[in-house]
C-alpha cells in the first residue's frame, strides 16, 4: 500500500477512484476497460507533472519516504554476493551502518552504507540509520581491508545524521566521524559515494568523502535539516520550507555548485514505486564511475579527493 505525501493528494484521490472502479466491476460483465484506461493515464500525467517541479522541502519529504529503499534493498537489487561483516574489533557492531565484500556488474568491491530499517521493529534495530561510533569505526576497518585487497570502495549513504545521545559522545562520536572522513580521504583505491535518500552532517560526510559523489534525482544533502535550520535562524521548525529553499538542499543545486559529480534519474513518483528500478538504475551508475576510474594510482585518487574538496571552500 502506497503511503501518500501530501502534495500527491490529487493523484491519491484518482488512485482510489481507479481502485474503486476496478472493485466494483469485478463479476460485472459490463467493460470499463476504457474507462479505466483514461483515469490511469490522467493519473501517470498528474504523477509525472506532480514530480518535474518539486520544491526542496517537498524534496526532502520524499527522500524521507517511509518505503524509501534503503540499503538492504540495493544490496538485494544491484549487488551480488553481499558478505556481511561486523564488528569494529573494539566496542560492538552497530546496524546502523552495515558493510561488508559484493560484486557489482562483475567487480569485486567493498560496500558500505547507512540503513534505516523499513518497519517499526528494523528501524529501532538499525536505530533510524544513525550511526554511533562503532559505526563510524566499522567502517573505516572496511576502508583499511579494501585498500589492503585493492577492492574499490562504495557507499550508500542515507542519515539524518550521527547519533547525538550521551552514549555516542561517551564513546567518542566526533572523533570516529572525523577518522572516518580522513580514511576516505586517505584511501589508495577508488571510492564513489551515493546520496540515496538524506545526507545529514558529519554523519553522511564521514561516508561520502570520496573522489566521486552521485545523488538520487530526489535524495537532499546539507549539513542540518531543514527543521534544524528553521529552530536556529527563526526559531521555529515550521520554517523548515523555507530553510530548506535558502540551503540548497536539492541534487540539482548541489550539482550547479559543484559539491556533487553526477545526478541519478529516478523512476516517476520517487524510488519508493519502483525500487528495483532505481536499485538498476544507481547500480549502472555506479559502475560507469568505477570504470572511469579503473587504472588510477593511489597518489591521483586521493589527488581527485583533495581538489574536489579544496575547490568547495575558493
């Protein structure tokens, strides 16, 4: 069952006309084939127009979409072999950033990525996609195995940020993120990173320190939320719409501004209608960035990094 946002109201009023009209024919032999026909494709044109002129508030509600794949679901459709590792050989595991070895289109790689759980019981177990620093520690044991075995690195990153309790700053948070964005930096392979859903902070940052950086059509990446944002400079969340237009949020703005490389098209109405679909096409996506790179040395990928980085602040 779809879960709407709310400025899909006309196309989820349509939606439940066509689903009515369907129920009440059924056993009926009049023919309303044509009928339905014409509400589908007034349905599919309200859908796609709905979608070509999203603000980026309207864009942040659909990269927090509750069905929004995340990624298990990438894993299941566009990787292969996924062998999970765990662990960062000091405090625990942490499910909210998971890893480990795949393939993708043939090339060995190491994955990496944020998860947020699909239901209520996942989304408490990998705590909303927040990593706290075992996480962050993970991954940059990953990072180290991959550059020891030559593997490229990949990372799906979708959070609204590091966890903030009292137990992740105990355990050191702000100094895991840090050393994780100086192993993305530092690392003597190839790494591309994709904005599947919310980049949030430190938290995205420390996983999308790479020499290529993609985001979904409809994936946002800013330092705060936009909530965050309106609290601080208005001191009320219900300017979030606002802050979220003021911080260019939006793939499209980050591309013009040269903080992102490459823009992912998603299937019409978001990649939460058509997972695999988007699972292909970031998959396919991620692999042209990796044969671009395929053959460079050590000192020009983290040449890449430097530059693209040094460029954001002139």
């Amino acid at each position: 069952m779809i879960s709407y946002l709310d400025f899909e109201k006309p196309v989820a009023q349509l939606e439940k006309q066509i689903a009515e009209l369907r129920q009440a024919s059924e056993g009926d032999d009049v023919d309303i084939s044509n009928e339905l026909q014409r509400l589908e494709l007034k349905s599919a044109q309200l859908l796609a127009s709905a979608y070509q002129s999203l603000t980026p508030w309207q864009k942040t509600q659909v990269a927090r979409h509750p069905s929004r794949p995340h990624f298990r679901d990438y894993v299941e459709h566009a990787f292969e072999d996924f062998m999970p590792l765990g662990g960062d050989r000091n405090y625990g595991d942490d499910e909210a950033i998971l890893g480990g070895f795949a393939t993708l289109q043939g090339r060995k790689i190491m994955l990496i990525g944020h998860e947020k759980g699909n239901d209520t019981a996942s989304r408490l177990r990998h705590n909303f996609g927040m990593g706290k620093p075992e996480g962050y520690r993970k991954a940059i044991r990953l990072m180290e195995m991959a550059g020891r075995f030559g593997l490229p690195v990949v990372t799906l990153v979708d959070t609204s940020g590091a966890f903030p309790g009292v137990e992740a700053e105990e355990r050191g948070q702000a100094e895991a993120i840090a050393r994780s964005t100086e192993a993305c930096l530092a690392l003597p392979v190839p790494m591309v990173s994709a904005i599947v859903g919310e980049g949030g902070s430190g938290g995205a940052v420390a996983l999308a320190s790479a020499e290529r950086v993609l985001m979904l059509e409809h994936a946002v990446y800013s330092v705060i939320s936009p909530e965050g944002c309106a609290s601080i400079l208005w001191r009320t969340a219900e300017k979030a719409p606002d802050a979220a237009e003021a911080m260019k949020v939006t793939a499209q703005d980050l591309k013009q501004l040269g903080v992102i490389d490459r823009i992912v098209p998603e299937p019409t109405g978001g990649a939460h209608r058509d997972p695999a679909g988007a699972a292909k096409a970031l998959g396919d996506a991620l692999a042209e960035e990796l044969a671009m790179l395929a053959g460079k040395g050590s000192g020009d990928l983290r040449r890449m990094r430097e530059e693209r980085f040094l460029q954001m602040a002139s």
